[in-house]
C-alpha cells in the first residue's frame, strides 16, 4: 500500500463539524467524513486515510474477482 504522503487531502469546517476528503491520485478514488472540530487535523485526516484504503482494497479485490471470472 501507498506511503501517507501519496494522497490528497481536503478539510472543510462547517460549524462544529469538518468534512474530510482523501483523494488517491493515481485512480481518483475519493473518499469523505466527517468529524468534530474539536478532534485535530491529525486524527480526522488518518481516519479518512484509513477509509480511503478499505476503499482502496475493497476495489482491488473486486477488480481479481472480475479478471479470475467463473472457475470450474
């Protein structure tokens, strides 16, 4: 899996919450959460990372199961 720095990633505050984006750049996945304020950019952004390679993997897998097609 990608180094932390391989993504793009976008906080917006909106009153007591912030919506987090992470973006893979090489497939333009785009994943969002959102969180309280009060949590930090650390921990708000990790955990969009964390999303955003579940994503990542779960699109993977689904990409193998596509390419094996139906086993007899």
């Amino acid at each position: 899996m990608r180094g932390r720095g391989e993504y793009l990633i976008e906080l917006h505050q909106v009153g007591a919450f912030v919506k987090v984006s992470a973006i893979d750049p090489v497939t333009g996945t785009e994943v969002s959460i959102t969180g309280p304020a009060t949590a930090g950019e650390a921990i708000l952004s990790r955990n969009a990372i964390n999303k955003l390679q579940y994503v990542l993997r779960k699109n993977a897998a689904k990409a193998e199961a596509r390419r094996r097609g139906i086993e007899v």
